[in-house]
C-alpha cells in the first residue's frame, strides 16, 4: 500500500526545486520550515490512509450513469467531504474566498501525494482548482463573489469544457455557440466531450467553464469566449435554483482512471427550462471579454499541465514503492551474490538480480527526477507571482521554459514505470488484482490529454525557446552546468557524473542551438521534426542535474549515500541517451520527412 | 480493421530471412514460391475475414467460468472449428499424424496473422503446436499413436503446465508431485497455476503436459519430469473414457488477452475418479524419461519463444495500422508543408504534422525490423531441420543464438508500438470502443510469459554468446557487416544508412566482447547487469541490418522505394541509441550495482 514519500518530497521541494531558500529569505511571508513539514505530514497522512485504501474500488467499480446521475465508487462522496473539509481544496486560493494563498509548490507536492493515492479521485479537485483559478484572474466581482467561495472550500466542483469531438489539439475550429439573452447573460448550445467529473454525486453543484462562439464571432481561435456555466442556477440569496439546461448523455469506458466520470456535455437541447421562460439554451455567464477566452484558458493553462505532470510524478511514485516491496520479498533463482539464500528456499529476493534492480533503479531514477523538475516548474511559477518587474518576468519565463518539459516527461515516465513496475511483478504484474497495471491504465492519458506531448514539444521549441530571443533558455543552460561544476568539486563517489553531465548538458545546447537557428532560418518542418526528441532530452538533461543538485546539497540528514548512489546510476545509465536525443534532433529530419511515402 | 500484410510478410520471408535461397536450392522439398503464396494469402483472408471480426467480442466479453465449465466468449468455437478444418493446426506438423511437415517460417508467418487478428484467440492453437512438439520428439510411440493425431487436427488441444505461486522462472522449486500407481501409469498432486486454454468449450478433449516431481527425485531442476495427463481418459478404441482428476478452480481477471482463459488447475484432490478403483490422483503418462522433464521442455522452447515474439510482431503490426489509418482521416491543425487544407476544414490530416509522422514512423521500422528478426531465427530453426552434421549444428547455434533476441525486442517492440497507437489516437486512443487500447492490454505479457525479457537476457548473454566459444557470436557479426557493406556501394537514396549500420555494428562488436570477457573474468554480476541493454542492442542493430538487406536487395517488386526511406530512417534515427546501450553495457555495471544500498 502506498505511504507518502515525505522524505524526498520535503526534500526536492527545499533542496532541489529552491523552497528552501525563498523561505529564508521570507518571501513566502511567514511560512515556515515547520509548518511546510506539519502541511506535507498531514497531506501524507490521509493521502495513505484515508484515500489510497478507496483507490482499488474506484478502479473496479469505475463511475456510473443511470437516468443521467452519476455515481461514483463507493465511498467516494464521503472521501471527498473529509478531504474538502480538511480544506485541501484551497491550498492555494485567494485568501479573500477562503483560501490559504500558499505556494503553488505545497500544493503540487499535496497532488502528487493525492494522485498516487487515487490519481481518478484527484481529478476532481484538479479540475476545480483549475476553474478557480481561471474565474479568479477572469471573473467579474459579481461571478466571483457568487461562485468563488463556494468553490474554494470544495462545496461545488468545477469542470473545463473544451474539447468536441471535431475539436481537440486544435480548438480553433470548436462549434459549441453562445447567444446574447439580452439581459447580460447568455444561451449556450452545443455538445462538449471528454468533460472530466462532468457530473458525480459528490458535490451539490457543479460550476462549469465552456468555450463557445458567439455569432458574430471570427473565425478561428479569436472567435472564442469562455462562459460559467453552474448545473444549477444560483439565487440572489447563495442558495441553489432551478436546474439549468446542462445534461450528461454518456460516460466513457475508458482504459484506465476508471472512478473518474468522463463525461460528454449537452448545452441548451431543452431537457430543462431554467428561465422558466421557454426561452432556449443553458443559462451562462461571461468569463473575462467577448472573443477573448482562449487567453483566460491559456493563462491558467502552466498550472493545469503542471497539474498532470504531477500525474505522471505520482503514478510512478506509487508504482515504485509496490514493485520494491515486491522485489524484496518475491524469491526467484540465486543471484551471483547473494548470501542469504539458505534461508529462503535456496532463493533470492528478486531484488538481488541485477536486470531486476536495474529495472527499479530506473524507474527511482525517473521518478525522483520528474519530481525534480515538476516542483522546480511550480517554485518559478511562486517566484513570477512574489517577485517583481524584470524578476517576475524571469520567473514566468522560466515557468513557460519548463512548464512543457515537466508535463511531457513526466507522464512519458510515469508510463514507462508503471510499465516496468508490471514486469517487476512478472506473471502477476499481468493479474489485475494485484493492482500493477490500473498504475500503467491510469497513466497511460496523462501523456495525452490537457495538450499532448507532441503539442507541448511543439509549445516548447516554437515558443519556448525563443523566449528573450533565446536568453531564458541559454541563461537556464548555465545554471546547468554551474551545477556540473559543483559535482566536480565534490564527493568522489559520485563517479564519473561530472563528465556526464557535462557531456550531456552540451549536447542539449547544441540541439537548442540548431533548432533556434532552424526556426530563424525558415525550416520550420525540421524543428518540429526534432521537436519530440528534443523535448526528452530536455528532460533527461534536468533529471541528471536535478540529482546532482540534490547529491551535492550538504544538508547533513543521512540520506546523502542514497542520494549519490541514485545520482550516480542516471549519470553512467541514463545520460548516455542524449547523443542519440540531439542526433535526431539535429540529423533526423531529412530522413523522417521523407520517409512520408512509407506510409501513402 | 485488420488486413493482413501479405506484400511484407512474403518479401520478408522471402528477401530478408532467406526462404527464397532455400526454395530454389530445393531445400524444402517442392515446396514452390507459388505454393508459399497461396498459402500465406489464404492464411490472410482467413485472419483477416473471419478471425479478425472476432477478436473485440473476445475481449470485452471475455472467457467465463461457472461450475468448473470455461465458456469462451461468443463465435469463438465455430471459429475455432473452421479454422482447424483449414487444416492450419498441422502445418508443421509429422506427415505420419495429419500435419503438412512445411517449413517452421510458413507457420511463424502464420502464427503473425493468428494473433494480429486476435492474441487470445491465437493462443489456443500456439500452446497446442508446442504440445504436440514435445509429444512428438519425446512421446513413447504408444502415446503418440493415442494422442498425436487428434491434437495435430486441433480436435483435441494442449496446454504447458509449468508455474506454481512459488516457481515462475525458477522451476526447480515447483512441488507438484507424481507417484507410480504400479501399472506404468502414474497419479499427478498440485496445482499449477497461470495455464493458458487450460479449460475451455472449443475442443472435446483437452492434453495437459504437466511438470511434477517423483518421489525419489532429485532436488532442483534435475528432479522433474513431464507427464501427459488428459482431461478426458482415452479408451483403447480412441473414444473418450472417464473424466480425469483435474479441473480449473479459478480463471484470472487480467489487464489483457480476456478472451484467452488464464485457468489455476488442480490435479489429484479427488472430484473425478478416472480409474473407478478409489485411487487417487490425476492418471499421467510420463513422456521421456523420469527427472528429464525439464529438458523435454527445453527442446520446444526455441520455437515456443520464437511464437511469442511472433505475438510482439502482430500485435504491432496491428496497432500500427489502426494508427496508420486514423491518422490519415483525423484532421487537426495545420500542418507546415501542407497543401490541401483548404479541402478539409482549414485543417490537415494528423499524418501530415513531423511528430506524427515520426511517431507511425518507428511503429513501422519496430514492427518491420521484429519481423526480420522472428522470421530468421524461424529460416535458422527450419535449415537446422533440412541440413545435416556440421551445417545442422550451425543453423541450431544460429536459432539458439537469435531466439532470446527474436522474443525479447519483439514483445517490447510489441508493447512500444502499441502504447505509440494509443498516443496517435489522442483522446480516443484512451476510449476502449475505439480498440487502441486493447492493443497495448493484450501486448503488455508478451515480455513476460514463456520467460520474462530479463531471462532471455541472461541466456542470450550467459548461454548463447559462448557458443562455439564466440565463434557463432562473431561470425553472425561478419555477416552483419556484409550487409553494411553492400548498403554502402548501393543506392544513393540510402543517405547515411551505410556509416550508421557500419557504428551500429561495431557498438554491438564492442558489447559482445566486453561481455565474454567479463565472463571468461570471473565477473558475472557485472555480465548480468549488462544484459538488458546488450540484448535491446542486438535487436536494434538487426533491425537496422535487416531493414537494409530488404532495401538493397533488387527485386523489383516496385516497393523499393518504400523499403529505402524506412530503412533510412531507422538508421538516421533509431539506431543512435546503439552507442548509449553499448556505453550501459560496458561502463553502467559499476552504479548499478553499488546503488543497491539506494533502495535497502
């Protein structure tokens, strides 16, 4: 069963991602090193207790819909009023609503512990404090002052209403339409897919946010508004009102994140007649200007890809603890070295085989990396919001930097371990009760929705790294290799990871180079062909630094010989993949873009 | 939907694993290319028009258990009768007992579009095949004259029961346990776990090959020996006698392969009395001699390996043209170089964006180059059979020596590719209905079952590198680099591919000999710890040879073209990954063994 991690959370957040230090410096106002400890301690506490031991019903139950209720596992209702009334919901919300305006980082560190002890029950609170988030920096006085606290506190739920079935990367060409009442509010019609706890029994209103075109609006991404649509109306009073024309038709049956409903949306059919005037459509309320609701999407968009890298991070945490356990105790053969096995059957742990170690090696190293990166995205996003001026605007450059880097390669390993957690397992890793592969089916979407990896190398070379015409990204590159400088200098155990990193780091320089002169030079097709690749040597390059970061952090609490030992196997096992990364990057292109008539 | 891929499996067959050489030199009899044709194109419209349309069916409703009865789900045994009446059970099978006596590669080809059409369903016929092998080279001649006819026609299947919950890949430990009853006959006590087709509605007779210790037995593996024990008795005139004492307890819930019943057998607890005497226990036939059981099994286990790899190919080959063909109709964004947007919406088909393409593109050379791979090592099989002394004991050491590679790059190439369908599909490859997902479920035990990838590595390095002292090894490189050779006086259309495949195999070359001389050392920890990336190594630079025999071999089918710019691909862009596993093979052992304190 999973326990949360506190040691290497606590950790990668103050030694790693930089909390640390900010704190010394106060400026996260009077947050503490121990009340950081007591949040983590207590997030942990019933990500174990209460909530890891429903994640097993929510997988085999899944949510259901009967006469368009949703149901969702058993006991979730009653899960989710505890953690709400814990006040998780709004860790980091305005404090005006309710909220506790913490730093993004604890509340990142908080989903990844909810995550992988549910990852289907957290996208319920993900959603909402997605929702929060976008009517915070977007809503009128009045929308906020009716709908925040409510949500903030986690009474109501929120849902992003995007995606239709001709409409998905590409939102431009989305069909759901808005039309002027009259009154100030508006009628929504259409039909939205893939609406994530579109509807559940778990909370007494659902507040939805819903992309949809006015009709006179362009054509295109400047055509689209964003709107409020609540499941049920709200009177003057705060109290609920009518139903509004708002309806869950289906649910998916999905491969995996089964608890989680997935729900298809339909506006504005007439099933319910809120106005009580005939008049037709949901009744929905406008979030920020006319035509300008894809920007209200895009400025909440860090947060929520960051929210489902932590998604990847904690699936492949929760997929490493159970494959250990399991390889320290599942006996199999006689290692060469092994001593012990008199006493078990002539057998040894199966830990002891060095494919076997070398598979949960890899999956640690992988895990404790996306950590790395993901906690060192949402320490940026915290500086661009407390720092100010150029500092702020370098702050949100390098969140926009790493923003595409953590969500993609951390969902690609969250795949990748919970896949070597199955073969870890052998035999059983195949038996769905022995609870391996709802890892490798829960986590199998995270690579694909909120903007698939493939988007977000595009997201990452076309917008990224152009940035500062190219100085956030080159002045991230040093700090890199301040780091390599600093392994040099340090314990000797640490092997050859200097040389590596090193190595490493400059292989993914000149993969930055090339694309940038690339894209200036007009070959755009070769850039994006290089793209995908790039963005995982990106990734790899920061896992390595991350570790040394930490392997070299002389913080004196024992742990340092693991850290190194983890450290040290990335470096002479891992790293050696980013020459082939940069060789696609940089001699790949001709012979992927012809390769087109393979497949005509 | 599922076509067979004729045009690439016969060139295969023929071009790049050697059958074509074989044919003429009338190595096979007067097996005729027309003859092999007309085969592989029968086989095809069978898996495509009849075994295909089934295979969704058997996933989603999955094989059923109640009161000891197995139900397969619906169609599957029509199904299963009209294909063995096609007469496809005995294709390899001895002419003296119904089978066709044709080359292993007609079958390994066959055995692709089984399992493209459907993994479960294929396994029936596959466990049955490696039944009647070992039947027939190591059956007394009274139980192949009872048993070998009915099983070669598929009336009757066979099953392989090896794993108990304590042995899985060690099966020195297994405990199932056989007595003599006195009369040459024997009774079997235990219970085996994780038996595919162990129980089913599809054939009248079930033969279980079953590992058990006799009581005087030697500890380990050298005290097990194999039985034949029937689901039914056989009575002296060939009908079917009493129920035996065996029966399926429980049938396992698992991520894939639904419609395959994964059966816990129990042998000897009493609910049948086959004998009507009171005396207890399954009635077994024992095949070869007593406590040489287990090298019974090893003499079928080149092919039963090389019929899982084959399980990788078709799972990917299928996965890849799902992919191939939403990615063709799905419009989304607007492509660069993209001239027909105007046509579709202002948008491109999917197929048209570089990450896409290169995406369908390493499914391709995966599925492609796992193919060349499975179907030599079948060509090396099939001429260890067809030549004799010196020449025979190369062709075996060649199979002995591609088999661990053949099976383990297949499954993960399996497993890889399928899990690169979902992500083409985007959202809807998460959906169940849209069947992407199956690909990947049923995929995922590949690299698991009939020896996990790891055992595989450690054969392939402790046991098939020494081979002739390395010889076998060095000359299979020599012949490698003949292929680069060739590449680089052919076509200019080639690019790189000569220089790639030249470094690719010197990585190998490299690998190969650290590896002996690590053995030859005394270091076999550090051996083992390379294993996995060596044998992904060997995969990697087969493929790149393989797909370059296809190119540059001079044809003129018209599909040259096509042939060149996957194998120009595979070498510009996949086959850099040669030098970062060469590197973790020769300088990774190091931190992977020091980092087991990381995970104590």
């Amino acid at each position: 069963m999973y326990r949360a991690p506190l040691e290497d959370i606590a950790f990668t957040l103050k030694h790693v991602a930089g909390l640390e230090a900010a704190l010394e410096i106060g400026r996260f106002g009077d947050l503490s090193d121990d009340l950081v400890d007591a949040i983590l301690e207590e997030a942990g506490r019933f990500a174990s207790n209460e909530m890891a031991p429903l994640g097993e019903i929510g997988d085999r139950q899944g949510a259901r819909l009967a006469d368009g209720k949703v149901t969702t596992p058993d006991g979730w209702p009653e899960l989710y009023r505890n953690w709400r009334e814990g006040g998780w919901n709004g860790l980091t919300a305005p404090e005006a609503f309710g909220g506790q305006n913490l730093p993004h980082m604890l509340n990142v560190a908080a989903l990844e512990m909810w995550n992988s002890a549910s990852m289907a029950f957290a996208l319920a609170p993900t959603l909402t404090m997605g929702a929060i988030e976008a009517l915070a920096s977007h809503g009128s006085d009045a929308l906020k002052a009716t709908y925040l606290a409510k949500m903030v506190s986690g009474e109501w739920t929120g849902t992003m209403n995007l995606t239709e079935p001709h409409a998905g990367s590409d939102l431009g060409v989305l069909k759901s339409r808005a039309e002027r009442a009259g009154d100030g509010t508006y009628r929504i019609f259409g039909q939205k897919i893939y609406i994530t706890w579109g509807e559940h029994d778990a909370a007494d209103n659902i507040i939805h946010l819903v992309l949809a075109r006015l009709p006179d609006a362009p054509a295109g991404t400047r055509g689209i508004s964003l709107f409020l649509v609540p499941k049920f109306l709200v009177n003057e009073d705060g109290s609920l009102g009518p139903r509004n024309d708002v309806f869950c038709h289906s649910i998916e049956h999905k491969l995996g994140i089964h608890g989680s409903p997935t729900c298809t949306m339909i506006y504005g059919d007439g099933r319910f007649d809120p106005a009580g005037s005939g008049q037709k459509g949901a009744v929905g309320y406008l979030v920020g200007e006319e035509n300008k609701g894809l920007a209200c999407m895009f400025t909440m968009m860090n947060n929520a890809r960051l929210a489902v890298g932590m998604q990847g991070v904690a699936v492949a945490e929760a997929a490493t603890q159970k494959a250990v356990a399991f390889a320290r105790e599942r006996t199999q053969g006689k290692a060469p070295a092994w001593a012990g096995a008199e006493k078990r059957d002539g057998m040894s742990p199966i830990i002891e085989h060095p494919d076997v170690l070398r598979m949960l090696m890899t999956m640690k190293a992988l895990t404790q990396g996306s950590r790395a990166i993901c906690y060192a995205c949402a320490h940026a996003i915290d500086m661009s919001h407390h720092t100010e001026g150029d500092e702020a605007r370098k702050w949100a450059e390098r969140a926009a930097l790493l923003t595409p880097v953590a969500k993609s390669f951390a969902t690609d390993a969250g795949v990748d371990v919970a896949s070597l957690g199955i073969q870890v397992h052998g035999g059983m890793g195949f038996i769905e009760e022995t609870g391996a592969a709802r890892y490798l089916r829960d986590a199998r979407i995270a690579p694909i929705y909120e903007g698939t990896n493939g988007i977000q190398a595009i997201d990452l070379v076309m917008r990224k790294l152009p940035l500062s015409s190219g100085g956030e990204v080159a002045g991230f590159l040093s700090e890199l290799r301040e780091i390599a400088e600093r392994v040099a200098t340090s314990d000797a155990a640490l092997g050859e990871t200097a040389e590596r990193l090193r190595k490493a780091i400059a292989d993914l320089e000149q993969a930055t180079t090339w694309l940038l002169e690339a894209q200036t030079g007009g070959r755009v097709a070769e850039a994006l062909a290089g793209a995908t690749p790039y963005q995982r040597l990106f990734g790899l390059v920061l896992t390595g630094a991350y570790l040394a970061k930490g392997a070299v952090a002389d913080v004196g609490d024992g742990g340092e010989a693991k850290r190194i030992a983890l450290c040290r196997f990335a470096a002479e096992n891992l790293l050696a993949e980013t020459a082939a990364l940069k060789d696609r990057v940089i001699s790949g292109a001709a012979s992927l873009l012809a390769a087109h008539a393979v497949l005509s």
